[in-house]
C-alpha cells in the first residue's frame, strides 16, 4: 500500500499547482467570467500546453496515458481555483466518452484535436423528466437509411453552449427507462434542427439548453448505435464522479484554509475570534469532514478504471454520498464562522461554497448515492437471506 | 394544560385568515411564496393595506396605533400572515425603531415619526453594524460629534439591509469616546438625503441586492433627531432588540414552505413516481416538519408565558426560538433544492425582463439562490453563536 505519489505524479502536481496559483487568483478568475466565454481562451491553451487537455488518453492519441489518479491530481487544483474552463465537460466527460464509446476512427481523428485544444465536447444527456436516472432517456434516434434521425430535449449541458460537438444519448429502441435501447451520437451543434440557448450557472460556470428537431446524424459521427451504449456510459459517469470528487476536495480545502486564516485576524470584543473555543472546535470538526472527504475521493480515484460495474458503482456511490455531506458541512460552516463578509460575492469563500453545492447536484446528489449504495448492499459484511 | 383555543381566539385567526387572503394582492404572496424580492413598491403598499386595518403596528402602544392583542392573538397573526405569504411589516419600521421611538422619543418626535413609521411614508433603514462591529457592537466607532445644536457624523455601517429603499437610517454612534464602550454610545435618526451619506450595494451570494455600506462624511443631523438621553444609546439598542420575540422563530413560513415543498414534489417526477412517494424524501421532510411542529410548541408556550412577563424585557427563550427557527429554515432551503434536482444549476436571475422562457420547472429558478441567501439568518439579528452564548450566560451563570 503506498499513497505517495510517483515522481512524474508529483511534477505534475506541481506543475498545475502553479499554473493555478499565477492564473487563478480570485481577482483573475472574475476577468475570465466576464471574457465573452465566460472563461478564458488563454489559460486553455495553457493547459493544452503542459498537457492538461490529453492526460488521460492514449499516447497513440496525443495524450499522456494519465489514469484517474492522474486526473485527481489535476481536479483537485482546479477546485481551489474554481477553473472555469471546460476541461470536465470536454476532457473528462467528451473524452472519456469517446475512449470508452467511440470508433477507433473517431478516437484517431478527434483525441488529438482534444488534447491541442482545438476541439471542445459536451455531455448532452439530462432531460426534463431524467432527473439522476442515467436510463432515462426520452429522446429518440430513428433509422433512415445510413443517417440516424433525432429528435428530443436535453438539459443542463455543462459548457454545452461552446462545444464544437455535442455528445447525445438517445433511444434507438425500447421505453424510456429501459437500460437497454441507449444509444450514442455526435451532433455538430450547427448542424440542421439543433438550436441551443446558453446560460451561467449558480456556481458561474456554463450549461445550455440543447434542442434537437430531425437532426441527421451520419454513420461515421455514430459512436454507439447497437442499444447498448448506458454500460460505457456509466462507466464514464463514475470516473466522472471521481473527478468532481477530487474537485470538492479542492475546494472544501480551500474553504478550511481561508476560514482558519480569517479565524486568526478577525478581532472582535478585543481578541481574534479564533480565541473563542466553539470556534476552534468548528474549525476542527470542518478538518475532519475535508479528511473524510479526501480519503474518499482517493477511494474513488483507485476505484474509478475498475471494469466490475458493482464493486466500481459501490465505491463511487460512497464516495459520493462523503462528498456532499462533507462539502455542505465545510461550506455552511466556511460562511457562518465568516459571519456577514462570507455572504458576499466580493469574497471567495462564497463562491467555493456554490461550485461544492452545484458539484452535489451533478450525475446525483448524496441522496441519490446513498440510495445507490443501499441497494448494492453497502460496502461492509453481508446481508443473510430470510 | 389544555392545548385548545377559546371560541374568540379561532374566530380572530379565521378573521385574520380571511383579510390576509382577500387584502393582500395575490401577486404580492406569490413573490413571497416564491422567495422573489419584492420591490420597495410591494413592501409599501402591503403595510399600507395593513395599517388601514391598524394591523401594521400591533405591537405598539394602543395610542399610537397598537393593538390591546393577547400574547396568543399576535401569535395568531403572525402566523396566519406568515402562512398567508404575506409580506411582514417593515421590521425596520415596525418593531426595531417604531417601539424605540414610542418608548424613548419625545412627544414631537412621535407626533412627527410614528404615523409615518407605521404607514411606511418613511422607509427605515438600521445602522447598527460597522465593518470592525457585528458580534462586538458596542465596540462601534462612527462618530457623531456635538456642535452647536447639530451633531456632525463620520464613519461607515455595513450590512445596512434595503439602504436603497430608506428614506431614514436609525443609528448607533459613539458621541463619548472617553467613556466604557457600552456607555459612550447613542441612538440618532438620520435622513438618508442629508449631504455627507453614500450608499454603496454589497451583492450577496445568491446575486441578489438586499445589504449595503453607508458612509458618513461630515453629516450634519439636527440634535433634535436624538432620541432620548446622549450616551444612553445602548440601552434603547438593548430594548430594541429584546422586542423582536417569538416573531423571529418564523413557524409560520416554514410551515408555508413546507406546504409549498408538498406541492411540488408532487408534481415532480422520479422515475414514474411523485417525488413525495420517494421514502427517503418524504422521510426527511417528516423529520423537519416534527422539528417544526416542536418548535411550533415551543413558541405556543413562550407566548403563554409573555402573559406573565414585563414588557421590553428580553426572554431568553426567544434565542432558542431563533437557534431553532433559524435551522429549520435553512433545511426547508435544501430540501427545496432535493426537489428541483439538476435545475438547480441554471442562474436565471440576470434573465431578468428579457422575458426569455425559463429554464426547467418554474419553480427551480429561486430554489439554490434561497438557499445561498438563507444562510443568513444563522448570521444576522445576532449570530447563533451569539445567541448560545446568551443562553449558556443564562442556564450556567459563570
Ligand atoms: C444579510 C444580512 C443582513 C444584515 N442586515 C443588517 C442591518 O440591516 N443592519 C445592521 O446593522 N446589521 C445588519 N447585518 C449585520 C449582522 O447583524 C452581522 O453580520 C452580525 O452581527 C455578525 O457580525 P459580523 O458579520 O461582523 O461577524 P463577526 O462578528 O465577525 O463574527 C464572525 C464569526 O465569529 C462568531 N463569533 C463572534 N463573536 C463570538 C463569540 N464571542 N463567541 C463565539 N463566536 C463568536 C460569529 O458567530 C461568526 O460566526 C446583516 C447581516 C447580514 C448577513
């Protein structure tokens, strides 16, 4: 057992540690959110440069091979800046997508584009009626001729407004809960019959509403058309929850951080309010839930590549379920201990406390997990059969 | 013990019932239902429909327009109002300054203040907080300095709630610096259109406008708009704030969010059920609504002991009516969130007059601003911190 990291892990650590330090400054961060993307062109090619933009693919493909400790590591600086880029949706979601789903074809033409920075993705997958049910999906994909035909709604596609490609799951066949009959397609956003509409998240991020009207879609940009895309999915939905939960950690360490600094300098009836002991103990108590939280994003993270589907959805699950409670903890605390000063958007702290709440929300909140999990048995012992 | 109320006590709460749901415009407790802001315009013409009635101002002296309510009358009112979605009274107006004025001012500054006050012909705004005072207020620095017959204000407030909308700020300044903190302390009435004041927004972190820093540059205010005896600031402050009783548990809008939570979570779907048929949801909410009813309890039984109390005395059972109001707000925000699930995300506030569809139910568009908002009233009106150590001061007397 070994939790250090390698020596190549460690250089890159450093590497994006410091990248988000010079470029990520909270001051910094609110020039991006007013740039007409809503984050910056710049600090993109950036990481495209020191590799961000490839590291978990194939070295085949123009990338670094980086696995989800890898992808950890990077997540996790990027919750302490509160990176508006969109790196989750094209690097962890797109890509990881196209590892697991696309053609070799596919994977030889775009991955490389990815990784340059020259090529964005999103996930186009929730729907009105999905909620956190990844079966559940309404739209569908109707044959004609070579062309797949689609027709349908999604919603909340993170950086959906500025993908040069969306990935779209729809219904070659079945009902729209069933597991089977998913499939999934490439759809060029300025194609025929797609219309979107942008807009900021609460967190100050970027989603769109995608709508989908007779879009044609032609065989080479089909990247799963037999109905039995959700395992692939699924698997990718999971290294994606990994990857937030490296990203809260980031940002719940953040949280901690600033909340002892000001513990130390706000003064109040004559002393740091630090010296107050219910204080000190809340602040200990916040130190236990990022530890927690950490541990389990490194569950996840070990966990995250594992091909069986119920040993990986148990960890994940947990993991999960750890991040959201530890989060709203850290988070509610960072702003109460803050006092007025943590309500403001002039301050940072407010703003981690929004990703980390946005974060629960995504691919399942704790609730949603904790369900998850139960069904599945838990992680300890084993039920006897009546 | 007998929990049920007299003939006379429901027939008040169905009259009550009643005027808030004919009188007060629909559109007006929507918003508040919703938890929109409500324009300066909204909070105006709500008390004013109020005070008609002689129902903005209850709490004050039955001269200057109060009620002569039972402590389970003005329960009932709160409740069925808060229930009703209806707008409270400015609390600036009616139970900070108006009872400060009624109790400490002098006849002029009553005849002149009060009807306004309680017609909300001015808008009142509180200058308590400074940048280096929130928990530690009486450390408070603005200065106001005795020149003649004015006093001379330098100095900043902050956290100054709805500045934007007053037309008058009711300040604590420091007019001796040589005395104990507490003592050097007086309570002044300020117009917010004399030269010298800037109001600055602070945004908060919902993105909604609500606070703001006050500055004071050499503002000359007429000593006649002192209230009571110079230096005696703190105890007015001190009354003040003890007046604000078992109002501040705010059962009723809880319960009207419970009951609005109920109702979209019946519309919502999970899979192919309502959300409410989800038992782990409804579970949770359960346990916040038996946290509410005890609360609801409580309060029912620190009103019937305000029966026996002094009035202007504060009741330390009014923190605990806060500590607990104050969480069980704050987790009817979350569990809102839990029912509009992935549209939560959507910012849909700066959408505002472009008349654009909105995005997802109509109802998910406030539902994480709340809950970023609420987080508030753990902090504000003394911070549960605060208010635990007043009840620790109390029960362990060391
Ligand atoms: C939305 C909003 C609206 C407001 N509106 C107004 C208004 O209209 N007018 C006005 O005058 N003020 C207003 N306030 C100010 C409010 O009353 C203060 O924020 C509050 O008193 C706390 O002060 P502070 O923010 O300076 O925090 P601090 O006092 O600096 O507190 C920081 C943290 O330390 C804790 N702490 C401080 N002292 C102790 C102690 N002795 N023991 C244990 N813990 C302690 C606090 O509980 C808090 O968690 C408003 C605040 C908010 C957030």
């Amino acid at each position: 057992m070994d939790f250090d990291l390698t020596d190549e892990q460690r250089l890159l650590k450093d590497s994006v540690d410091r990248l988000i330090a010079d470029q990520y400054q909270f001051e910094q961060r609110k020039k991006y959110i007013a740039e007409p993307d809503g984050w910056s062109q710049a600090v993109w090619q950036q990481y495209a440069e020191i590799g961000l933009l490839g590291l978990p693919f194939a070295e085949a493909h123009g990338g670094f091979g980086g696995g989800p400790v890898e992808t950890m590591i990077v997540m996790e600086a990027f919750g302490r800046g509160l990176v508006l880029e969109p790196y989750f949706a094209t690097v962890i979601l797109g890509g990881g997508l196209l590892r697991r789903a696309g053609t070799p074809t596919q994977q030889q033409a775009l991955l490389p584009q990815v990784a340059q920075g020259k090529l964005k993705l999103a996930f186009a997958h929730v729907e009105r009626q999905s909620r956190y049910d990844l079966a559940d999906v309404a739209t569908t994909a109707r044959q004609d001729g070579a062309v797949w035909v689609l027709d349908g709604a999604k919603s909340v596609v993170l950086h959906g407004d500025c993908a040069d490609r969306l990935l779209v799951t729809a219904r070659v066949s079945g009902d729209r809960r069933d597991r089977m009959g998913i499939g999934l397609f490439m759809v060029d956003p300025a194609a025929a019959g797609v219309s979107r509409r942008g807009y900021p998240t609460q967190d100050g991020l970027r989603a769109a509403e995608v709508a989908l009207s007779d879009v044609r879609v032609p065989q080479d940009d089909t990247l799963d058309d037999s109905g039995g895309a959700l395992p692939a999915i699924e698997h990718v939905v999971d290294e994606a929850i990994a990857a937030l939960c490296a990203e809260a950690v980031g940002a719940m360490q953040e949280m901690h951080e600033t909340t002892l600094e000001y513990l130390k300098t706000r003064q109040q009836f004559g002393r740091p309010i630090g010296q107050f002991q219910v204080l000190q103990h809340r602040s200990v108590d916040m130190l236990v839930a990022l530890e927690q939280a950490r541990s389990m994003a490194m569950f996840a993270a070990v966990t995250a590549a594992e091909q069986n589907a119920t040993e990986r959805r148990r960890a994940i699950a947990a993991a999960k379920v750890q991040i959201g409670r530890s989060g709203r903890h850290i988070g509610q605390e960072a702003i109460q201990l803050h006092g007025g000063i943590g309500m403001t958007m002039e301050y940072k702290v407010g703003h981690h406390f929004k990703r980390m709440t946005m974060i629960d929300k995504l691919f399942g909140d704790a609730d949603a997990h904790l369900e998850t999990l139960a069904r599945l048995g838990g992680l300890f012992g084993k039920a006897q059969a009546a | 013990m007998d929990l049920a109320f007299t003939p006379e006590e429901i027939a008040f709460r169905e009259e009550a019932r009643r005027f808030f749901h004919s009188e007060i415009p629909q559109a007006i407790r929507d918003k508040v239902a919703e938890g929109e802001g409500l324009t300066r315009d909204d909070m105006i013409t709500s008390q004013r429909i109020l005070n008609a009635r002689g129902w903005a101002t209850p709490n004050w002296p039955v001269q200057w327009g109060g009620q002569d309510w039972s402590p389970v009358q003005v329960y009932m009112y709160q409740d069925e109002m808060q229930q009703a979605n209806v707008p409270p009274p400015i609390g600036f107006n009616v139970t900070m300054v108006g009872p400060v004025i009624a109790q400490f001012g002098n006849e002029q500054q009553k005849q002149y203040f009060l009807p306004k006050t309680a017609n909300a012909d001015i808008f009142w705004c509180q200058g308590f907080s400074e940048p280096g005072s929130g928990s530690d207020l009486a450390s408070l620095r603005t200065r106001a300095e005795h020149k003649g017959d004015k006093y001379v204000i330098n100095g900043q407030k902050i956290w100054t709630t709805l500045a934007q909308y007053a037309d008058w700020i009711f300040c604590l300044v420091r007019t001796d610096l040589a005395a104990k903190k507490q003592e050097g302390i007086s309570f002044i009435l300020v117009d917010m259109k004399t030269p010298g004041i800037t109001v600055r927004p602070i945004v908060t972190i919902d993105g909604g406008r609500e606070v703001n820093e006050v500055f004071f540059d050499n503002v000359e205010v007429p000593d006649e708009n002192l209230i009571g005896q110079e230096n005696k600031g703190w105890d007015y402050a001190k009354f003040l704030l003890g007046n604000e009783r078992t109002g501040i548990a705010r059962v009723g809008a809880s319960k009207a969010k419970v009951a609005r939570i109920k109702e979209l979570a019946s519309m919502e779907r999970v899979g192919d059920r309502p959300l409410i048929d989800d038992p782990r949801f409804r579970e949770k909410l359960a346990a916040v609504e038996v946290e509410l009813k005890a609360l609801e309890m409580t309060q029912l039984r620190v009103v019937a002991d305000e029966r026996q109390r002094e009035k202007g005395k504060q009741n330390p059972a009014s923190s605990i009516l806060k500590l607990k109001g104050s969480v069980i707000q704050q987790q009817l925000t979350e569990l809102l969130m839990d029912v509009v699930g992935p549209y939560v995300l959507p910012y849909q506030r700066d959408f505002d007059g472009r008349n654009e569809p909105v995005i997802g139910p109509d109802y998910a568009t406030e539902a994480a601003p709340m809950y970023f908002n609420y987080r508030k009233v753990s902090i504000y009106g003394g911070s549960n911190e605060i208010q635990r150590n007043i009840v620790a001061k109390a029960i362990l007397g060391l």
